[in-house]
C-alpha cells in the first residue's frame, strides 16, 4: 500500500481531540450510501482532482487550491455538503473542462472544512456513490455537470465466497503491512474492523499502490469478481517489489558487516604480520613507491602513479580488483620511462656488420649509414620510419637484427600479418576485465629500453573488421610528430615513441593506406640476381644449413655449379627461402650419410645435386623460337619476381571477331583491344589489307591458364603480337617487351623494371624493348645487372614494330582468303 495512507491517518488523527459527535469514523456504517439510491439522475458541482481516485465509502482528505475548487467548497459547505469528484485525465491541467475528466467519479458528502494556518484549505470528503458525467451545464463560477448515479453489480450472494475473498484480500493487505515499514500500525486495527467486502474493496483500491489511471480502471468496473481479481493483481505486485527491495536491504545490510568483519581481521592480521615480519599488502605498496622513486619519469606520470597507488592501498587485497590495480601499478614501473641504450656512432663498423649480415641491400644500408651520420654530428633527432618494400625472402625481416646490431640497440619484431582488432595496437580501458596493454607498449616493456629497434612485419597485411582499423591507429604511432605523445588506452599517460627505430616491411604498397604510407619512407628493395643468389648461398644460406643440421663446415662443400643447379634448377623466385629449403635438403642427405656411416662424396657438383633433389621443378631456359607467327615474350611482375611470358595469337576465317584467353583480366583485355583499333588504324602503314579484319577471327591467349593474369604493361607485347600474325612477319628472336600502349600509339612507362629484367636475363633474352620513360628506372640499376643485354627505348608503337619485326616471314605462312574486288 502506498504511503498516503500513513498520510491519510495522521491527517485524521488531527481531530482527536474533538467531541465524539465531532469525530469521524473512517469506516462508514451500514447504509450510509442508501440516501442516493432512488435517484437516478441530478446536477452537481463537480470537484476535479489531480493525482487521486475518491471511491464510495472512503474518507479522504483534499487540499483544495484553486479558486474555482474553494468556491464550489464554501457554496456546497452552505448548502447540502453534496459534490461529484472526478479525477482529471491531465494533471497539469489547471482549468479542466468536463471532457478533459474521466468519464466516471464519485458523488462525495464534505463532512469538515478546514482552512489552515498557511492559508490553504483542506477538506475532508467520503464517497458516497458512483456517477457518471452527462453533460456540462455551467463552467463559471465553478464545473456543474448533470451525472447519473451508475448502480453497481451485487455483491457475491454466498457468504461462504464472500467471507473467502475478504480473507484472501486482507492475507495481501497484511502480508504488505508487514514487508512495508513506513505504514503505521493503526492501518492493521483499521483493516481488522471491516466487515464489508464492497467497503473492503474500495478501501484497499484507494490506498493500494498503484497509477491513478490504473486506480481509475478499478474504479470503473462493476462485475466484482472482475474487480476483486485485478486488485489482488495489483496487491501481488506490490507484495513482490516489497519482498525484493527487503532482500536487497538484507544484503547491503550483511554487506556492510562482512566489510566491517573484515576490516577488524585485516587489522589483525596486519599486527601479526608486522610481529612475524612477513610481507603483506602494506609492504607491498610501500615497495611499489620505493620502485616508484627511483624512476625517471615526468611529473605528471608520477602523480598519475600516485593517485593509483593510494587507490591500490585503500583496496581489500581479497577484492577482485587489487590484482588488477596491482598489475596496472607494476606494468608502469615496468616501462623504461627515459631509458635508453647508447648508439654506437663508428660508422666504419656499421657499415661491416651491414656488409657481413647481408649481400647487395645497397640502399638500405646506406640509409642507416645516413641516419648514423647525421645522429653522430646533431646528438639528437627524431628517428625515421623506413619501410622495406619488396618480394618475399630478399631479407627485409633480418635486415632490422643487423641494422640494431649496428647501432648497439635493443631488437624488437612485432607480426602484423592477419592483425585485425584495434586494441592490439592501442591496448583496452583497464576498467575492462582482463584488460591489458598494446602490444607496442608490451615490446617497448619487455625491451627495456625507449629506444629499440622496432621491426613491423608484414605492415601490408592489417586487416579491418568491426574491432576497427589497426593501420588507423598506427596513423599515430609512425608519425614522427606525434609520436612523441603516444597514449596506450590501457597506459593511460602519454609514452614517447620518438626515439624509437620503426622499420616496416612489406610485400605491396597497394594495400597500404595512403595516409599512412605518406608517414613512412618507402626504400624498395628488388629481387637478387644469380650471382647475388650464388653468393648469398656461399656466405650465409649453406653454412647456416650445415650448423643447424650439425655438420661441420668440412664435413661436405658444394661449388658454385652445383648452387646455380639449385637455384635455376628448384626454385624461381626474388628472394632466398626456397633456396635455404633446397640447400637444408643437401644438408639432411648428407647428414643422413654420416650418421648412418655410409661413404659420401665430399665434393658436391651438379650431377649430386640432381641424384638428392630429383628432377628439376623448372626449366632454365622457358624461351621459344621465332618460327612461328604471332608469338612474342613479354615480361611480367610478380610478387614473387619477374618473370616472362608469352602472348600467342592466331587467325581463322570468320567475321572478324576477337577471343580473349589465359584468364586475363579486366585491364589486360583493354590493353588487346587498344592494341588492335590501333592496329587497324595503321593497316595500310603495315601493309594489310583490311578486309582480312572483317574475314578472320583473332584469337589471342596468355599461356599458363591457371594463372589470373592482369595489368597494362603487356600492351606493346599484344600489338606486336597482333602486328606479325597478320603480316606474317617473323618476331626478332630472343627479344622481349614491356610497355603499355595508347589508342594514338604512345608507349607508356611500367613499374618492376629490376625484376623484370633479370627475368628476362634468366631466360636468356638478349634484347628488351622499354618506354622511353623507363630509363630514369633502368639508369638506377646496376651496371653488372645490364651486362650482355641491348636495351632499347621506344616513344611509340612505330619503333616497336620497326625493332620488333623482321622483313622475312615465317615458314608456310597463312595464304589470306579474301573476297574478290568487284570491277
């Protein structure tokens, strides 16, 4: 029940003190509403209330403030004390007309009116007897409306039902006295001297707690057992919220003395500890703040530090959350805030551990040399980011081991391939559970310095996904004039990254975002050459092999013959991974000889090689003659190098329709169309006759089907491939092309320049057509790479076929089939 009953009583008790025949009894006597039941109808001030529901039967206290209200109080008061109250539908409403009420009320007798020492005027009405609003018959000086009494059904006629719902409906009433303290007990003595169920429904109904609109709802029923149903629904409701704020209570109260409990024990063990000289929480802390002292920090990350531990030491050590406090306190300790190592600033011996680590790299080493040159005479600067760009296996990964070793630092790899969650790099709140620090700060953290090298693996291989965008959050992390003010979301202070050496590698700059390979400095580095590859094997890549399968360095050798074997024989690619496999093979067989104390040969040549891998995966030569028409090489780039291809075409009578095969895509298809509207363009310059495009189809494939192949670098390759199948003119031999071409015939510059010419060097080509744009490339290239091949540079498809073709024409060439001119 809500506590305006309390209200309601204390109200009523007010008048104690008066006569006998002055008091009034809350509990009507039997036939106190008969007087209104041979009427049927009758006009009556009507009295709005706000926020309250007046049911027959029931005295009720009302403050009544508005003017309209106190004069219909003091002119009913006069005359017959009789009003009609109805509840308004808008409690805001200050002037409710008749429609702005519910429809049903009650018809009230004003039995005192008081007028208090504040000014305002209460009155205590009963209800008498349900009405219903009509009609509004005056608005001014008060509501006056015409109502019809509305005569209730009977109540139930079997005592034995009747007296089992007064006992069922006063079980509730008791039951919610009793879980709600707040109502006095002269409620209980009221509740035990009724005796009439259809008073006991109304009184309830007007103290239970509930909405207005839903008391209204029972206000208006009339089939009892209807109404006695919903309102010991709405009497089981509030008996369940009574129950669970008392459970609640009862917790929060054992709570409180659990923490009181365990204050008094802590305190205890706190002295037995003290006595047996153990280490408890107290020590721990003040060994924290000891560590704390000795730190090299920024004032504001020492009070931030503070404020933590003192947290931590008004937390119960038994708590879930003093672990983490504690965790969260160590980890900052753990950081090298302003620690760092020393560079070694001898140039000469970098450059030697460079040169010793690893064979060619020339430009990265010489953009450590820099750094190292311009560190030496500044004593300070920002540290670059660099990014190692180039094909699998060339060595970008090791290079960072060697380039820390040069510069004395501590070494760092952090693997972003598949990196998908944003809090990888910038760490979770710590509110969160099992919250902890990016992996950035966890390397900076287990380096121990603030000024290692730190390698970002595979930088090209972030992922995004509903966790965010990693390559965003290191937007931040790799731009110099940011990252002096890193902020881990875990850390919670600002970190600086500054002098941290951030060398990324990558396979392709395309899946990069553009703002964040704007931050880096993009040193390329190519694919090796045979001799390099040769080389590499000798000083690192055999000797490796040999330790890690416990030979000795004598124990086998293998020339240079038989590694150039390996290397064109079982491996095509830039790098040297599948070179190292191949080379750890040989060292497995010869391994397995000495342990099984079988006789080797000691001194390896091509044919061993052959007879322990099998036979060669490739050819080492993949070029073909220049017999047939319409064939022609062409280069390409691949991730793993560059290699060549051909472009093979063929004509066959039809109607002029062109096939496209090879699993070429989208650009690549332009790229043969543009080269044969060029072509017929240029017909008559040729010498072809033009109805040979309208009666025979071409056919153009890529061999090697399997492999999607795409891109505009094969655009002079198509022309000139197209050009010689319907000229029938032989391709020069051992000539290879890349460029790309316009409908005006403009040969436009590609990329991968290295690569592909030392794929064009391994299948013996002796000549390459390039753009002319393409010298600025080729003239960066080595001099050793260009040796033995003629290099020519084109400004347009003239000078392609001009160098391309040949003015003699293949063996058993097509005789064309032409329809005869009409005369």
């Amino acid at each position: 029940m809500r506590s305006k009953l309390n209200s309601e009583l204390r109200m009523l008790s007010q008048f104690s003190d008066l006569d006998s025949d002055q008091l009034i009894s809350i509990i009507p006597a039997e036939g106190d509403d008969k007087e209104f039941d041979d009427i049927d109808e009758m006009e009556l001030p009507i009295l709005p209330l706000r926020n309250m529901v007046l049911f027959p039967g029931v005295v009720l206290p009302i403050t009544v403030g508005r003017k309209k209200s106190v004069k219909l109080v003091k002119k009913a008061y006069k005359d017959n004390k009789t009003i009609g109250v109805i509840t308004q539908r808008n409690s805001n409403s200050d002037d409710p007309s008749l429609e702005e009420l519910y429809k049903y009320g009650t018809v009230a007798k004003i039995l005192k009116v008081l007028v208090l020492p504040d000014g305002n005027t209460t009155i205590i009405i009963q209800g008498k007897k349900k009405i219903e609003a009509v009609e509004t018959i005056q608005k001014d000086p008060y509501l006056t409306a015409k109502v019809r009494m509305v005569h209730e059904d009977k109540l139930i006629e079997s005592e034995e039902e009747t007296s089992a719902v007064i006992n069922s409906l006063k079980e509730a009433a008791y039951k919610i006295l009793e879980l709600n303290p707040d109502i006095p007990q002269e409620a209980s003595g009221a509740l035990d001297n009724i005796s009439s169920l259809g008073f006991l429904l109304n009184f309830l109904c007007s103290n239970i707690n509930a909405e207005v609109k839903e008391k209204q709802g029972l206000l208006e029923i009339n089939n009892v057992h209807e109404k006695v149903k919903t309102l010991l629904e709405y009497m089981y409701r509030e008996i369940k919220i009574l129950e669970i704020k008392q459970e609640i209570h009862s917790k929060v109260s054992s709570d409180i003395d659990q923490q009181q409990r365990d204050y008094f024990l802590r305190q205890q063990m706190k002295v037995l500890q003290d006595e047996l000289g153990g280490e408890g929480p107290q020590q721990e802390i003040e060994s924290l703040r000891k560590r704390a002292a000795k730190k090299d920090w920024h004032e504001q990350v020492a009070k931030h530090f503070d404020k933590e531990l003192d947290k931590l030491g008004r937390l119960n050590p038994s708590s879930a959350e003093y672990p983490i406090a504690l965790n969260y306190c160590e980890f900052m300790l753990d950081l090298p805030w302003n620690e760092f190592t020393e560079d070694d600033l001898d140039l000469k011996k970098a450059q030697k551990i460079l040169d010793k680590d690893h064979y060619g790299l020339d430009k990265v080493k010489k953009r450590i040399i820099e750094y190292l040159a311009v560190l030496k005479l500044k004593q300070d600067m920002k540290a670059p980011i660099l990014c190692l760009y180039g094909p699998p296996g060339v060595g970008k990964t090791s290079l960072g081991k060697s380039v820390a070793k040069a510069l004395g630092r501590k070494y760092v790899r952090m693997s972003l391939g598949g990196l998908k969650d944003e809090s990888e790099i910038r760490g979770h709140r710590k509110t969160y559970i099992g919250a902890m620090a990016g992996r950035i700060m966890q390397s900076i953290k287990k380096a121990g310095t603030s000024n290692p090298v730190f390698i970002l693996d595979e930088i090209d291989k972030i992922g995004a996904d509903f966790r965010g965008d990693p390559s965003s959050a290191f937007l931040e992390v790799l731009d110099p004039e940011q990252n002096d003010s890193f902020l881990d979301n875990y850390l919670e202070v600002e970190y600086d990254l500054s002098k941290v050496m951030f060398i990324a590698t990558a396979n392709s700059l395309e899946t990069i975002q553009p703002a964040l390979r704007d931050r880096m400095e993009i040193i390329e580095i190519n694919g090796y050459t045979l001799e390099e590859k040769t080389e590499i094997a000798k000083k690192h890549l055999l000797p490796k092999q040999k330790k890690e399968h416990g030979l000795k360095s004598g124990d086998f050798s293998l020339d240079a013959k038989g590694i150039k074997t390996v290397i064109e024989g079982y491996t095509r690619e830039s790098g040297v991974r599948n070179l190292e496999r191949k080379l750890g093979a040989v060292s497995r067989s010869i391994a397995t000889h000495i342990a099984m104390e079988d006789e080797y040969k000691k001194r390896l040549s091509s044919n061993d090689v052959e007879e322990i891998l099998g036979v060669a995966h490739f050819d080492k030569d993949k070029y073909q003659d220049n017999e047939h028409a319409g064939v022609v090489t062409g280069l390409a780039w691949t991730q793993v190098g560059g290699e060549i291809l051909f472009i093979e075409s063929s004509l066959s009578k039809g109607k002029g329709r062109i096939t496209l095969s090879g699993q070429l895509g989208d650009v690549m298809k332009e790229s043969a169309t543009t080269a044969l509207s060029y072509l017929r363009s240029q017909a008559k310059s040729l010498g072809i006759d033009y109805n040979i495009f309208e009666n025979y189809d071409l056919h153009v494939h890529v061999p090697a089907g399997a492999v999607p192949k795409d891109g505009p670098s094969a655009g002079i390759t198509m022309l000139t491939a197209m050009a010689s199948i319907y000229t029938q003119r032989k391709v020069k031999q051992k000539l290879a092309m890349t460029g790309e071409i316009t409908l005006r015939g403009t040969v436009l510059p590609v990329g991968g320049i290295k690569e592909k010419l030392l794929a064009a060097k391994r299948a013996g080509i002796k000549e390459i057509i390039f753009s002319d744009q393409n010298k600025k490339d080729v003239n960066e290239i080595e001099e050793q790479y260009l040796k033995g091949l003629t290099l020519h540079f084109v400004k347009n498809a003239e000078e392609v076929l001009e160098i391309a073709l040949l003015n003699t024409k293949v063996k058993n060439a097509i005789q064309f089939e032409l329809p005869k001119k009409e005369k």
